[in-house]
C-alpha cells in the first residue's frame, strides 16, 4: 500500500509536460508555465461564448437569442489547445484528454452545477469508425471532476449528415435539422450540454433545440474551446 502510494506520487511528480516534456510536476501533466500560456479566451458574449472586446451579448445573440442559456468554453482553438484535441480526436490519446479535462474543470467550474451532464453524441456510424465519442470522453472526465452525473442516452443522433466543415452557420442549422432525439427524461432538468470543440455553435444549437422540446429547464454548454 504504502510503496504503492510513494510510486503513485512520483509517477505523478515525474510525469513529462505534454507540451515541453519538462517534468510537469502536477497531476494535470502541463507544466505551470505551459498552462499559464494557453491561449486564454478573455471577454466573450455569455450566451454563445464569442470573444469580444467587452463582456456583453452579442449582436447575434440579441437578433437570435441561441437555444442554450450560457455557453462556456476554456480556451481559443489555436495552438497548443488545437494540437491536445486534435491528439484525443484522431488518436484517441487519453493523456491529452487527461490534461485538457483536469484544467477546464478548473477554468469551468458552473457556480450553479447542472443536474446532469450529456455530451453531444456521434452517429453510430461514426462513433463504429472511430471506437470512441470525444464529446463523451470529455462529459465523463469533467463530471468525475464536478460530482456530476453523466447522462449519455439522454440525447441520440439520428443522422449523420454531410460534412459541416464549408458550411456557415445557417447552413449547418438547416442541416442539422432533425439530427438529434432528446429522451423524455430531461423534462423539467438542467442541462450540461458538453462537446469537445465550439465552433459556428450550430451543433450545440440543434442539440439544445431537441432538449427544449423534451422539456429541460435549462442549458448551458461546456466546450474546451472556442474558434473565433
Ligand atoms: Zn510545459
Ligand atoms: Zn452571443
């Protein structure tokens, strides 16, 4: 037990920064200097997350207010954020995912905890394809964080769809239409809505669309970053 403790520690105390492979000296394994520099979001418009030179709602959001209550995201998709999500996305790394959860808990923290976490889910097809939901990995490693329940049936993906990518915003609306079934289940409940990466916020948007009509009371998303 004991050694088992002492090779816990330095396992942890010697584990390498993902970013500088200095030690990292901490368990989140990202040295305090690289942590310090991730590219920080500073003000942003709270409804839809958007950096703006002020803390206000933006334009869009006053025109169109989204689906969601609040929109909260850790940082700027821009290096190193980009490269950590890109490692979890595209090959799985669990130390990445590991990271980047354990700092965003910190960063995130919701004042008024949700009752329930759901990640945005992948088709099935695509879930097959890649083994794992990054949105998933990352609802699960913050709801250990925040002693939150994690609800992953709650919301199911009905079609895949094209890719999003060439798309603007209203285009992907349109196309995500009908891509998501929310369950009976979150009637009356607050929702944390979790994905891995905000981008136009159509997904979030279609997805908060189909929890509404199912009855939660609110929602708010949690993402790990933000593109401009
Ligand atoms: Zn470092
Ligand atoms: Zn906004």
């Amino acid at each position: 037990m004991v050694y088992r403790l002492i090779s816990h520690f330095l396992s942890r105390r010697l584990a390498l920064c993902l970013l500088c492979q200095a030690p990292a000296g901490n368990a989140a394994g990202i040295c305090t200097s690289c942590a310090a520099e991730l590219p920080q979001l500073g003000c942003t418009c709270p409804r839809c997350a958007r950096p703006l030179p002020v803390t206000a709602t933006c334009p869009q959001c006053l025109r169109h207010p989204p689906a969601f209550d609040a929109a909260h995201c850790a940082w700027h998709y821009a290096y190193p954020v980009a490269q950590l999500v890109r490692r979890l996305k595209d090959h799985g790394d669990m130390a990445a995912a590991h990271s980047l959860t354990l700092l965003a808990a910190e960063r995130l923290r919701p004042d008024v905890p949700p009752d329930i976490l759901v990640p945005v889910p992948l088709h099935w097809r695509r879930y097959w394809q890649r083994g794992f939901n990054q949105a998933q990995v990352i609802a699960a490693r913050l709801g250990h964080h925040w002693q939150l329940p994690v609800d992953t049936g709650a919301l199911r993906r009905l079609r895949s769809g094209p890719s999003q990518q060439q798309l603007n915003r209203s285009q992907r609306l349109r196309n995500l239409e009908g891509c998501f079934a929310a369950h009976r289940r979150v009637e009356g409940l607050r929702i944390g809505l979790v994905d891995d990466v905000m981008t136009t916020g159509a997904t979030l948007e279609a997805a908060a669309r189909s929890l509404r009509q199912a009855g939660a009371l609110s929602i708010c998303t949690f993402a790990m970053a933000r593109t401009p």
